[in-house]
C-alpha cells in the first residue's frame, strides 16, 4: 500500500463536503467554548442553556449529520474500553436511581456528552488523517480564536458589572490574599448574563481557563504537523500563546495551573531522553525564568504562592466534604442516594460512590486508571516519537487532574472536549502504527534507510 492509500479514504465522509463549512464551524465552536457565564438560553432538558454546552452540542449534532456513521468507528475501536466502561456506569446509574424512584434525569446529560465524545473524536481523527485540510489549518488558529473570545468576554463581563481589574490585582497584591481577586473580578464579573443566582460563583473560572489551556494545546498541535505554517499563524500563533499563559496566571485556578505545568516538564523529560536542548527550547526556558523574576517582583508570585500553600479556605473546605462523604459512606454504598451537587467530594470515583453506589463507582475507576495509564504510556514513549504527541499527552493531563478535583463527581464539558481530542489523535495515530507504507517501485531508497517516511501522519512511528 502506497502512502496515499494509508491517509486518504474521501468515501468515509459526506460526499462532495465542503471543508470551509467545517473549519468555520470548529472556530465558532472555540469561540463560544469560554463563554460559560452567558446563558442563551434558559431552560433546557440540561437544565439552564449555558454557552460552552450549546456549543459542544451545536458542533456535536453539525457532525453527527454531516459525516457518515462509519466516520466514529475508528475512535469507538480505540477507546472502546473507555466508551463500555461509561456505557456501564450509566446503566448503573440509571437502574439506582430508579431503584430509589427518581427517574432517569440524572443520565441525561453525562449520555449526551459521551455522544459529543465519539462524533468530536471522529472529525479530529479525519483532520489528523489529513482528510480536512481547511480544519489542520482551522485548528491552529484554536488558541487565538479562543483567548480572543475569552478576553474580549471578560472585558465586557467586567465593564457591564462595574469592575476594575487593574485595581483589583494592586489591592489583591498589597494584601497577598488569592481570595480577593477571585470573588471581586470572577465572580462578580459573572452576574447578569443569565446564569442562576446560585451558579454565579468564581469557580466557574476553572473550565473557562481550562478551555484556553485545551485550545493552547490543540493549536500546538496543529502547528507541529500538517502544511507550511504562514507567517500569520505563526503569528498569531504566539501571541495567542503568550496572552493564554497571562491569563493562566491570573486565573489562579490551582487545578489548571498545575495541568499546565505539566507540559513543560514534559517537554524537558523528551528532551533529556532524547539528549538534545534545543536553542527554541533554551530561549524559552529563558523566558520562563524572566517570566518568574517578573512575578517575584510584582508580587504575584507571592499571590499564587498563598493560593497553593496557605490559603486555607478552600483547603477545609475540601476536607469537611470529605468528612462528611466517608461518614454518609456506610449508609449509601451499595445503592448511592447521596446528594453531591450540593456537597460535592470533588473527586470523581467517591461522588459516583456517593451518588449511586459501588456499582457506578467500579467503572470509575476504570476510566480514572484508564486515563492515568494513558497519560503515563505516552510520556514513557514521548522521546520516541514526534514533537506533536507532547501537547497531546498535555491535553489529556487536563482531564485527570479535574477527575480528582473537580465538584459535581462528573466528567465535566470542557474535558469531555479534552478526552475527544486525544482519542481522535491517537486513534489516526494507531491507524499510522499499524501500516508500513511501501515506496513507490520507482524510488530507490538510500543506503541504510528501514522504512519510508516522510510524513508522521501516514508513516509508521514504531
């Protein structure tokens, strides 16, 4: 099989399709995936209508009639297990819920989603199979469209509510106190658009500046692979990732400050097995270091500093909720009946255990210890591949550090979007590893050559 008979299977989409139509769709759906505090509509079967879910579910169903059913097959056979595994703890969920007499409700939503899992890791796998080149090119403007989005919405959430972010950061500064910057600037940033008084809270910023660290990895991605990069890409391209880590800093979200710095370090591990530093790499270890002097000595650092080691309220918090869970514990193991939405362990297996017993709680673990040895595998094989698998394997550290954080005891929709995706990259990725192109019979290789590869798409990574 020739390398064009590896990459390109046109009959496996709609026919005749244009792909504009699907790379501006993908940049609309970046552009509303932050919004989470605006709220179109207000009642759904979801309950209220918030941005980012219409978004994943407007992009799921344009997929889902664009493309044929066979397109998700390749995603399904590689996260089979991940998929049953789901499928399994829904049905659980739904038989203990109705056990106890209160309807089906609760699997509603968590169905849907993994329903936008398959048909988002099927367009991904077609753009990393080179089969949507508008999408290639579409997603590495991800991040800017993005970051743009999330700041201009910010902006004029803050200028509708009166609020001075500028003052603010000074007076969160002199008092060293993470607290004030998150209720004065996010929280009240968020009234007035919708949301439920009870919803409009600062915690809504984790998935919010979780979505630009998705889009940041997703555009790196784009960019390590696929055609030429133009010098607008690159472009914008860096300012979208520069403004993206400003915007991580001053999120003070510690869950995806920490998925973040993740990434690095594994970049530094593949290079040091690899036994190579690159000037790239060096100058931007460089910036880095200039970028923690400027925190040191504005303060900030001391600010993000306390959020982390001694800012304790959201520390007690935690702990009183797991107080609380393992003394419900002996009451509600088998069957669940204990309300998390309210008093959540932010963890994923203990609210399923909580919620609907230790028959939803034992897929839960396989999907947490299915991530975790996914997200170790690769970074174990890092220097072995190409440098476009290192923000994948960053992307999917997003989705575990919020399985074990995250309030409510689900998957929530920003991870969702993580999960689908790798399993779209892995999955052409796997496809490529099972091939070995054969070289026209016309070109002769070079002396010492194994194999034939001039495209990580298509060739063989083994």
């Amino acid at each position: 099989m020739g390398l064009a008979g590896v990459r390109r299977h046109p009959a496996n989409g709609r026919a005749g399709s244009d792909g504009r139509v699907v790379a501006v769709a993908l940049l609309v759906f970046f552009a509303l995936l932050p919004l989470q505090w605006v709220v179109p509509v207000g009642s759904t079967p979801l309950g209220q209508g918030r941005m980012h879910q219409l978004a994943i579910l407007g992009l799921t169903a344009f997929v889902l009639l664009h493309y044929r059913p066979r397109v998700h097959a390749p995603v399904l056979h590689t996260a089979a297990v991940f998929v049953l595994a789901n499928l399994y703890m829904f049905g659980a969920i739904a038989a203990t819920q109705f056990y106890r007499g209160e309807g089906f409700a609760g699997v509603l939503e968590p169905v849907l989603f993994l329903v936008s899992f398959v048909a988002l890791g099927g367009l991904v796998y077609r753009v990393a199979q080179g089969l949507e080149p508008a999408s290639e090119r579409a997603l590495r403007w991800a991040a800017p469209v993005l970051i743009a989005s999330l700041s201009i919405g910010l902006s004029v959430a803050m200028l509708v509510n009166g609020i001075n972010p500028a003052a603010v950061l000074g007076q969160t500064v002199a008092q060293a106190d993470p607290e004030v910057f998150q209720k004065e600037v996010f929280k009240a940033a968020f009234a007035g658009f919708g949301l439920d008084d009870d919803r409009v809270q600062g915690n809504l910023r984790h998935e919010m500046f979780g979505s630009a660290l998705l889009a940041m990895t997703v555009s790196t991605w784009a960019m390590r692979r696929g055609p030429a990069i133009t010098p607008r890409e690159q472009f914008g391209y860096r300012v979208a990732m520069v403004a993206g880590v400003l915007l991580l800093t001053i999120s003070l979200s510690r869950s995806v400050l920490i998925a973040a710095a993740v990434w690095p370090l594994l970049v530094v591990l593949r290079s040091l097995r690899r036994g190579e530093l690159s000037l790239r790499q060096i100058g931007l270890l460089m910036t880095a270091l200039l970028g923690f002097g400027v925190l040191v000595l504005t303060g900030l650092g001391t600010v993000i500093f306390n959020r982390f080691a001694t800012e304790t309220t959201g520390y007690q918090a935690r702990t009183d909720n797991y107080a609380n869970a393992l003394e419900a514990l002996p009451d509600v193991w088998v069957v669940g009946g204990y309300v998390t939405a309210d008093v959540s362990s932010h963890n994923f297996i203990l609210d399923y255990l909580l919620r609907n017993g230790v028959f939803a709680a034992v897929p839960a673990v396989v999907i947490v210890a299915l991530v975790a040895a996914v997200v170790v595998l690769l970074a174990i094989r890092l220097h072995r591949e190409p440098a476009w698998l290192v923000p994948v394997t960053a992307a999917l550290v997003l989705p575990l550090v919020r399985l074990g954080t995250a309030g409510g005891g689900q998957i929530p929709p920003v991870e969702w979007v993580a999960l689908a995706f790798v399993a779209g990259v892995l999955a052409s990725w796997r496809r490529s590893r099972s091939v070995v192109p054969v070289p026209p019979r016309n070109i002769a290789l070079p002396a010492g050559a194994d194999s034939y590869r001039t495209d990580p798409r298509s060739a063989s990574l083994a």
